[in-house]
C-alpha cells in the first residue's frame, strides 16, 4: 500500500476514476446505438493529430482532440449527407488519420518519445494538466447527459421516432459525435489507442448482464470500469507491465467470469 503515497499513482487513481465517469456515459449510448466500429474509427483517426501536434511542436492531446471531432464530424456528415456507406466512411477517416500520423512521426526531427503510450497507454504517467483536460471533459459529458437525458435516450433507441417528435436529433447526434471524439482522446494517456475501444465497451457489457436500464447501465459501468482500472492498476505493478493492457486484460476477464457465473446460476435455477 505504500505506492499510494506517490503522486504519480494518486494521479493514477483520480484519472482512472474520471476516465470511467466520461466512459460510462458515452460508452452506453454507443453501445446501445451500435456505434462501436465508428468508435474504433476515430480512436485510430485520433493518431493523425497526434502526429501533426508532434510535427508541428504543439500539445499533440489537444491537436489529436480537435482531429478526432473533425474525423467524427466528416463520418458524420458523409454517412448522412452525401450518403456514402458509414463503414466505407469510418474507413476512410480510419486509414487517414493513421496515414497522416505515420508521415508526421517520421518527418519529426529526432524520434518522438512517447509514441508507445499514445499507443498503448501508460495512465502512470499521465500528468496534473491530462488529469485537468480529463476533469473538464468529464464534466461537459455529465452535464450533457443530465440536461438532455430524454432526448438522448429517445436517439439512442428510436432515431426514426425522435425525428417524428421534432428532437433535434441532427444537432445531438453532431453533439455527441464530438463528445466521443473527446472523451476518446482524454482516456489515449490510460490504455492508448489500440485498446480505447475497449474501456467504452466492456464495462457496458458487463452491466448489461445485469440490468437493461439505460439509467442503471451508466451507474453500473462506471462502478464496474473504475474496479477494472484498480484491478489493471494492481496487476500492472505486480508484473510490472503495461497498465493499459492490464486494464483491459482485467476487464474482460471480469466480464467473461461474471458471465459464466450467471449462466452457471441460471442452470441450477
């Protein structure tokens, strides 16, 4: 327990808390609403503007940010309006960003340090100002959902039905889209791009097992994503491997245990 006093892992703890928050909000309308592959998409959209923060010497979280939402904006927009197919679209914007981020890397002067954590992620490092754009982003999420909770939850089940009752179902979707563009971007520093998909999947899909409550899903996948980062956290230090992949590792075997035991219980009922 003494690893508790040092700062590095008390940032460790507040930023996997936040990261949970915002991901548990977002990952449930993107679970209901099916969006996981134009999650995935944006995830690795986002390294585009990590290469272009690199190359051009800027913060490369808040270039890789506005990257991400431009990247939601344009799948968006051409899915729905110049009506290309929306996985044709998300692998348009997918291999770009990459491509984009590639050609910047290697035109960077010298080497570029901490490619492997935007890749991988290393939440041991995240610093007081990734904490601080976590908090923000968080926050604008929470408030969103709080505000607009009906209509979202109308969006996330019925978008023919929303538009019937005159929702502004364009401008929340455009909304949306950038909030997951967001909190994608503010979680890279926890389990990098390769597994971000995941932190806004599997803690749904364990709450899932349980309740069907749009309401429940979000309180219960927070709950269960901040034990499955304390448990990636713990197996992290114990092995000494990377934290994101053990976050994930401990995630989904979190979710295929309770799994087996509810279908277990389910059989001797």
């Amino acid at each position: 327990m003494s690893i508790v006093e040092y700062a590095f892992f008390q940032n460790a703890i507040i930023g996997s808390l936040l990261a949970s928050i915002a991901c548990g909000f977002i990952g449930t309308y993107i679970v209901s609403r099916r969006l996981v592959f134009i999650s995935g998409g944006i995830t690795h959209a986002s390294f585009g503007g990590i290469g272009i923060g690199v190359y051009l010497g800027i913060n490369p979280i808040l270039s890789a940010m506005v990257y991400a939402v431009a990247s939601a904006f344009g799948v968006q927009w051409m899915s729905r309006s110049v009506k290309v197919r929306e996985d044709s679209a998300i692998a348009l914007f997918w291999t770009f960003g990459m491509s984009v981020g590639i050609l910047c890397s290697f035109l960077t002067p010298g080497f570029m340090p901490d490619l492997p954590s935007f890749l991988f992620g290393s939440i041991l490092t995240i610093s007081h100002a990734d904490i601080v754009l976590l908090a923000a982003v968080t926050a604008v999420v929470a408030t969103v959902f709080t505000l607009f909770y009906r209509t979202i939850l109308s969006i996330s089940f019925d978008n023919t039905f929303a538009r019937s009752q005159h929702l502004p179902v364009s401008v929340m979707e455009y909304l949306l889209m950038a909030l997951i563009a967001m909190t994608i971007v503010s979680t890279l520093r926890l389990v990098g791009i390769v597994l971000a998909m995941s932190l806004l999947t599997v803690p749904q899909m364990t709450a899932n097992l349980f309740t069907f409550s749009f309401r429940r899903i979000i309180a219960a996948s927070i709950a269960i994503g901040w034990a499955d980062c304390l448990a990636g956290l713990a197996i992290s230090y114990w092995l000494n491997v990377p934290s994101g992949a053990a976050i994930i590792f401990a995630s989904i075997v979190i979710y295929a245990a309770l799994r087996t035991i509810k279908s277990a219980v389910r059989k001797f009922k």
